[in-house]
C-alpha cells in the first residue's frame, strides 16, 4: 500500500476543509481501502457564525457521498458541543441520533452526516480517517484475529470489539479511548468492521492509514500461500442451454423480489476458480466481510440455483431474529443478490446495472479476502444476529419506508436492433431513462459507443449472419440475464426503384434485413422472453407504406408488410406465454441517418414544397422526430397497453390516405 499523497496537487487545496477533500479522495482511490461509499472522514474547525458567534465544529462526511468523488459540499458541519454531550447518553435510538445530528448542522441545507459523526466529534484529533481496509478485515475475520491485530500494532492502536456502527459504537470506542489511548497512540482498531486513525494534518492521518494497512498487506503477503489457481474451462460463448439456464434463474429471483432484476454473470477466471471449489459452502456460507456490505449484497450468496431454497432461509432468518428489534421490522425481500455457481460463475443482481456493479465489486473482493482468510486460517466474521442488527436498523428501515418508486422498466432487459443512429438511438436513449437495461444492435460499430451507461451494451452484428446474431444474443444474456422487451427497428430503404427494373438480388437483398433478420430474431427471442419477469414485449417499426404503399418502393413495401404479418402472427402464437407483440408505422421520420440535407430538399421540390413545409406535411402539421416514435415504443411496452396486442399505430402527424 502506496501513499498517493502529492505535494503539488495537495498545495492546490488550501483550505482546511480542502486538505480534508483531498485526502479523502486519495482513500477513496484506493477500492482496498473503502468501497462505494464506505468509510468517512472528518476535520474540525472553529467557524464564525452570521452573528459573530465563534463555535467548534467538526466536519464529517455527508451519507451518500463517496469518499473518492466527494467535494466540499460532500461535509456537514455539527456542533461539536452537541456532539460531546450526545455522547455521554446511556442510550440513543438511531432515529433520535439521526434527529439530533440534524439539530447540531451548522448548515440546515448540508446532508445528513455519516452514522459514525459522535466518534468523529469526540476524538480529539484535527483530521480523523476511517476505512474498511480489506487486509484488516481480512486479518480480523478469522478465529484469532484480535490477538493477530493485538500482536501486529501493538500499542499504538486502541483495540475496540465489535458493536454495532452508530452511537452504540462512538459510546463504546470513546470510552475505551479514554481508558487506554496514551502519547503513542494513532488510531482504532475496530474488530471485524475497519480502522480509525487521527493526525494534526491530513497528511499525517491519512498516511497513517497507508502505514497501518500496509503493515497487514505484508503480514498476509507473509503468511499466507495462495494455491495456485487452476485454469478452469469457462462456457464456451454461444450455448443455448446456459443462456435459457440464466434468464430461467433471473426469473426465479426476480420472482422472489417481487420485481424484476438485471442478472449480470461473469464467468472470468477469477469467477470460475472461486464457484468449483469444493470447499465453496464452508467458505461463503459465513457471512459479509463487514456488516454494512449486507445492505448490497444480503449476509450469504446463493450457492447454485435453488432460488427457493434460498427464500425460504432467508424468511425463516428473518422470524428467528426480527423480535430482536423493539420495534416492528418490515422484512427485506429475500431474494439473493450474489449467486456462486460452479457453471454461471459469479452472477449478481440488481434493480439496475449499477446497482448490480456495486455488488459484484463488494463480491469480487469479498471472495479474495475469504480465500486469503482461509489459507491464513479461516474465514470467521460476525454472526448472523450481528449482521441483521444492521441489516434492519432503524435508519435502514426508514430509507426503505421512504424510498421512491423505481423507474418504469428498472430491472428489465430490451433489445433493440438498429441502434447506432435514427429511430433505434432515440429509442435506447428513451428505454435507458425510463430505467431499463439495453442491449443495443448494429451493423454500424458505433452502436459500441452510444451509450456509457453501465445500463447499456452495444454490440456491432450483421443481423443477416444467425450466428453472430446468436452469439450477440448470448453475451447480452449474460451481461444483463434475460430479454424482456424487444424493439426490433433495423431496415433498409433502398433508393427508388420501379417493378420493371427491380432486380431479385436487390429484392432479397432488402427482404434479408427487413424480413428474414427479423424471423431470426423472434425465433431466438421467444425462449426468453417467456421467462420475462413481467411478461414479454416486441414493437416492431414497419411503415407507413404496410397501410399506404408508394410507387418505387416494392421490396421495401412488401418486406415491412409482411414484418407486420409475422408481427401479427407471432401475437397470436405468443399471447398464451403472456407476450404482447405490436406495430408502430412511423412516417416521414427525417432526423435520422437516410436523411442528409440534399435528399431532404431533392424530395420537397419535387413535391412542389419547402423544407419546412414538407417536414410537416401531414394532418397534423406537425414534425415527427424519432424521439416520438421511440417514446410511443416505451409506451407500448408499459403497463398502459398491457391488454394490447397484435395492434398496428401510425406515428405519422395523421396521414389523409391512412385515415
Ligand atoms: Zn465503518
């Protein structure tokens, strides 16, 4: 463990507070030291108020801030008065403590503070960091951790037992601190949860923690052998069995959530190696490496598919440790959010991508740690009541009781084809802020780039190959778990070309990208789409021209209307697995990539109109963009259309020769 520390970067903070951002940002760099907004920080200040009034302050990092990107604005500033009082209380229900913090803010529009501000109020040191340091943790969760703790840092840390985060733990490690602290000492040693330290500076806290961490990396780099890992054989990339094995799984947990979710599963080495050992459930069945990864990740993963199974641990957990509370706990949804499978690999769940990434981070390194553990020793973290204190702790419960409905599509899968430029983009862009995950489409390599959402995966495919369709198919599957909603959009509009002089190449041509691709599509997508969590959905972009043929445009007529058979077909065959099939008619459409500039104005002269004119030329006077079509498409899928199938809407301003 390295200090990032730089003078050059860390003269351009002058401030107090400043030095305080930036040494939290060098601990947040580092995903050894916290992850995802854990660990905080602190400095105190005196502060002049608006009535000349001068009060001893302590800045503590705001919840939901995360140390690596935090800013000034990321701090409260509390009373530090307050602070010491509140910790001389025999006892302080969170919620009162949440109450009281808020009543010590120097700054009534600041956030809430980190759970951990009394500890932070009562130290005495200017600079106070707090990590989750993996090779702490990873020391301290095993059978003789506090005496390898005691025995690495010596006197200089306090050593505080585990108790509960928030005032049970600023109540306990205080008074240890008190008893025990001396010239020496540096900071806290908190068994199975991380490490405190203090400085005059922020350099002088933040490289003792480098220091302290350090020290533990070199004790288990020390100690412990890994085995070396043996090359496991991952799943070869275009299986049909284990891509219906994945969605099959994701409808299992998302039926145990109540709500869909993204199954996202990694089956790299690191993955694989980790889900065939054979002494998986020994090592995994134990539980988080520190108590507040479970509000992510749930105390265990599941190991294998029994999603039931799993449930019904997870309820049964619930009746024997809820009385625990005083007050009455509404439970979790018990659904797993990590799953080891020796086939699947490592697979985590979530509302959405990101959610998900956060998991499988916590996992990614959670797996390392125990696997050192083990060789050290074995992997020994808090019991399971411990982890549930803080799993259905009062402030836990309330953001659950507070929390927002989530977005329309969260949790659910779309594809769209055709998704680099036009109708296709705009309907990725409208699938993504309505909270889907996309799997986006495209001859074009652009479609890689249209998106960096975590959300988003764009893969570059020649629909016309099947194969290459499939294996797209399948890595998508594997990204995101399933297929929910499908919004086939591709096609080609071939220059005009008159009955007479239209050639069967140029006609098979076009019936290859608009008609066939499209049969392949829904052959591949139907399995999956019946193991929708919430029912499957296709919208189909034909054309005006299924309702309104033009001259010059045969191949192109007849291969969106027969789309819109086999559309209507697929209706009728799909309903009974509760999948809804329709079709928009876009019309005049001109924001996409067919319509240059040159070819707009070519075609309104010879329509006797100007560019403004023409945009607008239907009942409505009204432009279409590709943003209208690729909402209605959203709007088809959503819940308000959910008793309609095998229709077919114009999106056109109103067509006099439709109407
Ligand atoms: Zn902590």
């Amino acid at each position: 463990m390295k200090s990032l520390w730089d003078d050059a970067e860390a003269a351009a903070y002058n401030t107090v507070l400043g030095q305080r951002v930036y040494t939290s940002r060098l601990l947040g760099q580092d995903s050894a030291l916290v992850l995802h907004g854990g660990g905080n920080t602190s400095v105190k200040s005196v502060e002049t108020t608006l009535l000349g009034d001068e009060i001893e302050t302590v800045w503590v990092k705001g919840s939901g801030w995360d140390l690596a990107t935090i800013t000034e604005r990321g701090f409260t500033p509390l009373r530090l008065d307050s602070l010491r009082r509140l910790a001389e209380l025999e006892t302080l229900s969170d919620l009162d403590m949440a109450r009281e913090l808020k009543l010590a803010s120097l700054n009534p529009a600041a956030p809430a503070p980190s759970v951990e501000a009394i500890l932070h109020g009562v130290l005495p040191a200017t600079f106070v960091d707090h990590t989750h340091a993996d090779a702490f943790v990873t020391l301290s969760n095993t059978p003789s951790g506090e005496a390898r703790i005691r025995e690495l840092y010596g006197n200089e840390l306090v050593v505080i037992p585990y108790v509960m985060p928030g005032f049970a733990l600023a109540r306990l490690a205080w008074r240890l601190y008190r008893e025990q602290a001396h010239g020496g000492t540096v900071g806290l040693a908190l068994l199975n949860h991380g490490l405190f330290t203090f400085g005059d500076s922020a350099r002088q806290s933040y490289e003792r923690m480098i220091t302290l961490v350090g020290r533990a990396e070199e004790y288990l780099a020390r100690q412990v052998t890994l085995p070396r890992p043996v090359p496991r054989p991952v799943p070869r990339p275009c299986a049909p069995a284990l891509r219906q094995e994945i969605a099959a799984l994701r409808l299992d947990v998302s039926r145990a959530a109540g709500r869909p979710m993204l199954l996202m599963t990694h089956q790299d080495q690191d993955a694989v190696t980790y889900t065939q050992r054979a002494d998986l459930p020994d090592l995994a069945r134990q539980g988080p490496a520190t108590p507040d990864h479970v509000i992510r990740t749930r105390r265990l993963p599941l190991i294998g598919r029994d999603v039931k199974t799993y449930a019904d641990a997870q309820r049964a957990e619930f009746a024997a440790l809820s009385p625990r509370s005083v007050t009455p706990l509404t439970p979790l949804d018990p659904a797993p959010r990590v799953i080891l499978d020796p086939q699947l690999g490592l697979g985590v769940a979530g509302v959405s991508a990101a959610a998900a990434r956060i998991v499988e981070d916590i996992a990614r390194h959670t797996l390392a740690m125990i696997q050192q553990a083990a060789a050290l020793e074995s992997w020994k973290p808090r019991p399971a009541a411990d982890i549930f204190d803080v799993e259905y702790w009062d402030l836990e419960q309330a953001k659950l009781r507070a929390g927002s409905p989530p977005a329309e599509f969260s949790g659910e899968v779309a594809l769209v084809t055709g998704a680099a430029s036009g109708i296709g983009r705009a309907c990725v862009e409208a699938l993504l802020g309505r909270g889907a995950a996309v799997i986006g489409l495209d001859i074009q390599r652009a479609v890689e780039e249209v998106s960096a959402a975590p959300g988003y995966l764009g893969v570059q495919v020649d629909l016309t190959d099947e194969s290459a369709v499939e294996a797209a198919l399948e890595r998508g599957v594997r990204h995101f778990g399933g297929l929910d909603l499908l919004i086939l959009n591709a096609g080609v509009f071939p220059a005009s070309r008159a009955i007479a002089d239209l050639g069967t190449a140029e006609w098979e041509r076009v019936l290859g990208v608009n008609l066939t691709a499209n049969l392949t599509l829904f052959r591949l997508a139907h399995p999956l789409l019946k193991l929708a969590p919430g029912g499957g959905r296709v919208v189909v972009n034909a054309s005006k021209n299924v309702p309104a043929p033009g001259p010059g445009a045969a191949a192109y007529s007849a291969s969106k209307a027969a789309l819109t058979q086999l559309a209507r077909v697929a209706a009728l065959e799909w309903g009974a697995d509760g999948i809804r099939v329709n079709v928009l008619h876009p019309n005049a459409v001109f924001d996409t990539g067919i319509w240059t500039p040159e070819v707009l104005e070519k075609r309104a002269r010879s329509y006797g109109l100007s560019v403004e004119d023409y945009r607008r030329n239907n009942v409505l006077k009204a432009e279409v963009t590709s943003r209208d079509v690729a909402e209605l498409a959203c709007t088809l899928c959503s819940a308000a259309f959910s008793r309609t199938t095998g229709v077919q809407i114009p999106v056109d301003g109103g067509n006099e020769r439709v109407i």
